[in-house]
C-alpha cells in the first residue's frame, strides 16, 4: 500500500532549542490543516537530541506556542497516542533496532576513519579542479572480519549508509515542487550513528516517520536537500517512501530572509505584540497557499475545510506586516466583547490599568469598553493607551497641544461651553447614559450659538485629556458622574484660573 492509500498521518516535528520561528508555525498550521481537511492525524514529535538546547524549559514554550495559536494534536506529548514515545530522546532503542535490520541488510558499514582524517581529505579534495565529493568510502572496502576485530578492540567508530552504486537517480515526486532527481553520484555514504551511539538527524526522523505510519512530510524546503538522503535510507530499511511537500521561505517586507534584528520572528513575540491567534493563523496561512486567489480573510472552519497541497506555491512568501495590522483589526471588530475582555485583559493588567480581580468582579462593565475601540484598533496593545483615561478617576492629563488648539484658540469660548456642560452633567434628574446626556449637550450648540464641534471638543480635551479619544458620551457613561465633574472643575482652574 502506497502512502496515497493509507489513511493520513502528518506530524509537525519541532527541535525545542528555542521559541517557535513563524516559519515553523506555519508548518504546523500545514500540517494540522491538511490532517483536518482530511478527517485525520494530527502528530507533535519533538525533535530534542541537542543536550545543549533542548530543555524542558524550551519544550513548554513550543507547547505553549502551540496551544496558543489553538493547534491541538492527536497524538504527543501531554496526548500521548499508540505510537509514542513522542520525544526523540526515548526513541533510541527504535534507532539502534533500525540498525541492526540495516546491518543484516549489508547496507551499512563502520567507518573507523577520524575527525582528522577526514578534514585533511576533505581539505586535498577541494584542492583539486573537481573539489571535494563527499566521503570516499575508505572504509567500505573492508572485510567483515577485519571491521569486527577493530570493533572489537575498541576503536572508535561511525556507521555509514552503503549507498548502492547501481541505483541510478534518487527521483520523487514532490507536491509543490513537482518531479525531483538527484544524481547518484552525488550521495556519499552517510553516517547514520555517530562514535557515541546518537542517530544523524536524517536516519533519526526517516526511523520516527516510518515507525509513526507518516504518510505525508510536510516541512520547510530548507529540508529539500536531505530529502534524497532520506529517500535512500527507507529504501534501506524496506519502508514505504512518504509524499513529500517542501515549503518556500517567508521573507522579510524587504524582500530578505527574517532577521532576529530586523523582524518579528516568534509567535511569543507576535502574541507579545498584540496579535490574536486566529489572525496570525490567517495571516501564515495565506503565506504560500490560497483557497481561491482572492479571499482573504479565511476562519479556521473554512481552512481546514479546504486545504489542500496543490494549492502550495512555491514561490517565497513575503511577510507584510500593514497586511498582518489591518486583518488583526478585523479579527478584532468581529470577535466579540467577551472574547475581547479575555484577550485584553492581560495588556491592562500590565498597564497597572486594573487587576484580574477587577476584571472577574467587573465583568459586564469591561465589556462595554468594546465598542469603543473595537474598529479602532489593530493590536491589543493599543488598549491600554486608549483607555488609561477611563481608569484615572477624578485626575485628567491634559495634552497641551489639544488644549492650545481646543480651550485656548481665539473665539472658541472654551470656559463658557465647560460650565455649561457641568451643569447638564451635575443635573441628577438626566440619566447617567449616553444618549441622554449628548442630546443635552447638543442643545448647548442653538443656546450658545456655536458649531457642534466647539461644544464637543473642549469637553473631550478636559473629560479624556487629549482632542482625540474613543467616543465620548458613550466613555462618559462608563465613568463616574463625581469623577467627570472633577476633571472639568480641575480644567476650568488650570487653564481658565476659574
């Protein structure tokens, strides 16, 4: 059975050395999208044979990231599943059994040659017109007995792949990419385990993918070159070669490959910026592969409804980051204000606007910040900014161009249009509510004979502070009547003197 004919298995296969990279985001959203569009398995593996790097510590972070962005899995870690274990680091006993068949294949051999051995061919070979090759198979030529005897002695030692000589092209067929042929020539005997008894990279995940019944690799096309590498180590071991789908780069909105210095390159980071986790889901997504050409804003239904691998590109993606704020501030217009007060909540609490407490014990009143900057904002971290002059009770920080350009301007009537608004907005008999209060306020233009904005302004400017805010009668309402009074009575002494 082919693995077109086998019930899809994907995995999304992460080294846990650090944060996950949007690049490995959107190979998991890959993958995860293809095994839902297909009614299928989902499979995390962590890849952690670096000691250096890979801790616990940077394997909760890849978790985290994971669940964040809402990419649960079917099988792995926390999961678990029939084909575990998912950590690279409690497979070895899989590794060394997949050597053993290899060696009663005869298609491996030890290579006793050393690091310095080797450097000084290599360093020979480049020398040369032709350069250097690969590995030139020394130790291939030995017998058995004499291998076991060096084994046996203690001598250090590799286990190399004995790549056929007669094989002819190593050629597949890859789904963005299209057919592929490598030259056997160009395939050196790989080393498959090294002196110490770890497996390479590509006999550890040809082993793990084979064990786990993956059907389809779907991963990044920097994996492009191993592929043929790994091609030959399952025809080695007998197994069936998987579909292979290799993705383009994303590039940077210079058109450069994504820099730690010049871009964004974590989902911690992207979160830490303000982004929802639907958006950047969308926004990755659309980065090498479309539903139609034209929509743009795709929910996760619709994505793992139909995504499919002919509609990859292989063209590098570029990441435009006007696009990512402007589909942000749509998610955010249309997620609702209890999805918002859950989101937001820990942008204000950094702000030292308010606590979890207040949230928990103010519910319905934070859900009535929503709509006053729902279509105003592109990241959560705008909230704080806009908001912070709701939570500052009776004290107002007033921005001196907007008083220049609001209080002070020659004819505006500033102190006259303020003590007739605090008049309205002490009179107990109005109702402390939006509408009310504005149609009030709005008289005061036929009274006083002045164009609407020559009223409104200069109430903004000592309500809010600034000549611009979320809408003001509806922030009105969600303050304190005692603490709107006090900021025009503190703008009336510090600008007027009155």
């Amino acid at each position: 059975m082919t693995s077109a004919e086998k019930p899809v298995r994907v995995r999304f296969a992460p080294s846990p050395t650090g944060e996950l990279h949007i690049g490995g985001a959107r190979t998991a959203i890959y993958n995860w999208a293809f095994a839902r569009a297909n009614n299928s398995t989902f499979i995390l593996r962590i890849e952690d044979t670096d000691p250096e790097r890979s801790t616990e510590e940077n394997k909760q972070i890849i978790l985290r990231a994971m669940k964040w962005l809402g990419l649960d899995w079917d099988e792995g870690p926390e999961v678990g599943g029939d084909f575990g274990p998912y950590l690279q680091t409690e497979r070895f006993d899989t590794y060394a059994a997949a050597l053993e068949v290899l060696k009663e294949r005869d298609m491996v051999y030890p290579c006793f040659c050393t690091k310095e051995e080797l450097d000084a061919k290599r360093a020979a070979a480049e020398a040369t017109e032709g350069g250097y090759s690969g590995y030139d198979r020394t130790c291939r030529s030995l017998s058995p007995e004499e291998a076991q005897v060096r084994i046996d002695a203690g001598e250090p030692h590799v286990w190399r792949l004995k790549v056929p000589l007669d094989h002819g092209p190593v050629e597949f067929d890859d789904a963005v990419y299209g057919p592929m042929s490598f030259p056997i020539d160009v395939m050196d005997d790989m080393i498959l385990v090294r002196s110490d008894g770890t497996p390479t990279y590509n006999f550890a995940v040809v082993c793990d993918d084979a064990n786990m019944g993956i059907t389809h690799v779907i991963r990044g096309d920097d994996h492009l070159s191993n592929t043929p590498r790994q091609v030959l180590i399952y025809e080695a071991l007998g197994y069936d070669v998987p579909e292979f789908a290799h993705l383009s780069m994303i590039l940077g909105p210079d058109g450069r490959k994504l820099s730690k210095r010049r871009n964004a390159t974590s989902v911690e980071q992207y979160k830490e910026m303000g982004y929802l986790p639907d958006t950047l889901i969308n926004f990755l997504a659309l980065l090498g592969w479309s539903l139609d050409g034209e929509t743009t804003i795709i929910d996760r239904d619709t994505l793992t409804k139909n995504f499919s691998l002919d509609r990859i590109t292989k063209k590098d993606a570029i990441l435009d980051e006007e696009k990512l704020d402007w589909m942000n501030g749509i998610y955010i217009q249309n997620m609702g204000a209890s999805a918002w007060v859950d989101a937001v909540a820990p942008f204000l609490i950094e702000a030292g606007l308010c606590t979890a407490e207040d949230i928990e014990q103010n519910r319905a009143w934070f859900e009535k910040l929503y709509p006053l900057v729902a279509e105003r904002m592109k990241r959560l971290t705008e909230a704080p900014e806009k908001l912070a002059f709701i939570f500052d009770g009776p004290n107002v920080t007033l921005d001196e161009k907007s008083v220049q350009k609001n209080l002070l301007k020659e004819g505006c009537r500033a102190d006259e249009v303020l003590r007739e608004v605090r008049e309205i907005l002490a009179d107990e008999s109005i109702p402390w509510e939006c509408d009310p209060l504005q149609d009030k306020v709005r008289e005061l233009t036929e009274k006083l004979d002045l164009k609407a904005k020559l009223v409104f302004q200069p109430v903004r400017v000592a309500v809010t502070g600034s000549q611009v805010s979320p809408p003001l009668f509806e922030s009105i309402e969600l303050m304190d009547r005692d603490d709107v009074l006090a900021r025009i009575d503190y703008t009336l002494a510090e600008v007027f003197g009155a």
